[in-house]
C-alpha cells in the first residue's frame, strides 16, 4: 500500500474585508482574519482554513499562526490518511486551540477525499439529496436600523433571519425583536442569538416577552460556565434554547444535554477542532434525538463548502447558518458551493472540498513554508 506522507505544510495569514462591520454582544468586527493550511503529498494537497474570534475562541490571528506552526512541525512525516491519529497528535501538542486545528483537519479531509477521487460529502457516507437553505443573520445595531436590515433581507428573498441580541438590560432586544417582526409580518421565521450577553434574569424576561413572535429558538442567552442557570432556563424557556459557546466539543455535547442545558446544538467546525469531532458532536446529538444547526464565523466560501459537506451527512442537522461569505467584500475563491436564486445552498461533485483560494489573490500574502 501507498504511503501519503506529510512533507510540507504552507501556512498564510490572511485579511478579508467585510462590507460593513459585524456586530454582536461581544462587539464589530470589520474584516475576516482568516489563516489558510495546505498540507501537502507526494500525491497532492489539501486546503483548510480557520476564522478565529478571540472573544469566543480566546485565539487571535496572530496566535493561531504561532500555534500552526508548532502543529506543523509535530506532524511532518505522519501518513496524511491517518486522521484521527494527526488529531490526537493535535490534541498532545496543544490544549484548546481548536479554530487552527479546525484549519489543519479540513485540509486533511480534503487531501483524503481527492486521493479517492470524492467529493467530500461522498468521502464522509453524505446524502447528495439533502437540501440546505441558508439563513441571513441581521447585526446588533440601533432597533431603527436593525429593522431596515431585516426588511432588505426578506426582500432579498431569504427564508429565515437570524437575529444578534444580547444587551442588558434586555428589554431593548425585546423591543428589537417585535419591531422587526411587526415589519416584516408573520410570515418569515425568525432566528436570535445572543452571544451570552444576558444573564438568567434578562434572559427569562426576554424569551417570556418573546414568546409570541414567532422565534424558531435562541443561541447562547447566557455565559456557557453558568450551566446551572442554563438549565433552569431551558426548563422555564417558552423558545427552545441552543447550545453555541457551550458546546465546542463532544464532550461538552455529552455534558450539556446529559443535564438538560439544551434543547439544540450549534455545530461549527471552526468550533469543534474540525470534521473529526463536528461528527461526534452530530452523532451524539443524533443518539439523543436532538436537531442541530451549522453556523459560521467569519469564513469565506472555502470553508463554508467544507461546512456544506459535512451538513450533508447528517439528517438531524436541519438548520444553516452559511451566510458569513455573503457579508465580505471579496470573494477570492473558485469553485466550491453555490448560493441560488432562492438561497439553497449546493455543493459540486469534483473532488475533495472543491473549492480553493485564487492563486493570484494569495501571492499578496506571506506563506510560511514548513518543512
């Protein structure tokens, strides 16, 4: 049998602009500070990439290319086909970190599926007929200029809005919320993410007023550490409670529904580390009888493909969050998946991810060559 060593790994930092910031409880971000990770073969490569938010990961930009390095060079030389082995390698080398070990097994899946000659929705047992739309997600801004966005967005033909919340005291956001809803009818489901802004008390104030617009469920009300408030909320909440920040892993899947935090989880690969443990979480969700949704940071269309794949899989994921490419500048990549008139998302059949960054756009960045 063939073997695939690792024998170069390229790291590059990269810089997106957004078109106008994005804005939650944890506050603006104006572009997408992306790193991309190609590991290469002597068969070929494999491209992943990361969006770290150092509110939410506690990484920067600046950290995760420190920490790809030092990855890098702890696997030079293992068989690239042997995933979950790298990941354990990952794990040994540094603890958390898992938006740049998210960029790393992206590649690696990507690299495992061309050698086979699959589109990587096929490589991972995935479903060719499953439809996915995605959503819009409207910023936290003055409630005036909130509802503009909605009404924009609905006209633009979207099926679901999600919505940034989390100001204290909430009654602002519940103001928010029924302005919106009163703009654009009753007909368009509504999304609200509060990014842990609130704590228990503004968050059953919120949901309770709250509980007659129509609200599919709401993400992150408060801190993920405080899951024993999360429980009682969960337990008194008229709207079905979802799992982001407290749930990066498997592990925290196991935890918070084993206690009864969560109704929902929020599945993002930049979150989990990657493919490898985004299956367990979906896995463990399914084994539990609960949906899950896909979301996004601040990826471009590389990796929101790659999110596309993986959502594929699986039939308890039927929610999608795949809108972050949509709110930058530039769209530097080619091929990968496509965004329809009526906001269905799709994926082709070439080989792996199938999409990469232009080559001509990276040459304006420093590559970091390791050997």
């Amino acid at each position: 049998m063939s073997r695939n060593f690792i024998k170069k790994i390229d790291i590059i930092p990269l810089q997106i602009e957004l078109t106008e910031p994005f804005v939650i409880s944890k506050g603006p971000l104006t572009f997408a500070t992306i790193t991309v990770i190609k590991i290469y073969t002597n068969e070929g490569y494999g491209i992943g990439e990361c969006c770290p938010y150092r509110t939410i990961h506690g990484e920067t930009h600046e950290g995760t290319i420190a920490a790809a390095k030092k990855i890098a060079n702890d696997i030079l030389g293992i068989d690239a086909r042997e995933i979950h082995k790298i990941v354990h390698v990952m794990n040994r080398t540094l603890a958390g970190n898992a938006s740049i070990k998210g960029a790393f097994d992206m590649a690696l899946y990507d690299l495992n599926a061309k050698l086979v000659d699959l589109p990587l929705y096929r490589y991972l047992n995935g479903d060719s007929d499953k439809v996915m739309y995605t959503d819009m997600t409207v910023s936290l801004l003055e409630k005036d200029k909130m509802v503009e966005k909605a009404l924009k967005f609905q006209k633009d033909g979207f099926p679901v809005l999600k919505v940034k919340l989390g100001k204290r005291p909430s009654q602002a956001d519940v103001e928010r919320m029924q302005a919106i809803r009163s703009a654009i009818g009753d007909d368009l489901p509504l999304r609200i993410d509060a990014n842990q802004g609130w704590n228990y008390i503004e968050s059953i104030r919120a949901l309770s007023a709250m509980a007659d617009l129509g609200i599919e469920h709401c993400e992150a009300p408060i801190p993920a550490a405080n899951f024993i408030d999360l429980q009682k909320l969960r337990i008194e909440s008229p709207i079905s409670i979802m799992g982001d920040e407290s749930v990066f892993v498997h592990q925290d899947a196991y935890r918070m529904l084993a206690a009864e935090c969560i109704d929902l989880i929020n599945i993002k690969l930049g979150k989990s580390g990657g493919i490898c443990n985004a299956m367990k979480i979906a896995s463990i969700a399914e084994a539990a009888g609960v949906y899950c949704q896909v979301g996004s940071f601040s990826e471009s269309r590389l990796g929101i493909t790659a999110l596309a794949h993986f959502s594929m899989v699986w039939d308890n994921i039927i929610y999608f969050d795949m809108d972050s490419p949509l709110m930058h500048s530039f769209d530097p990549i080619k091929g990968g998946m496509v965004y329809h008139d009526d906001w269905r998302v799709t994926v082709t059949d070439e080989p792996g991810i199938g999409a990469d960054y232009d080559a001509d756009f990276l040459k304006g960045f420093k590559i970091e060559e390791i050997t």
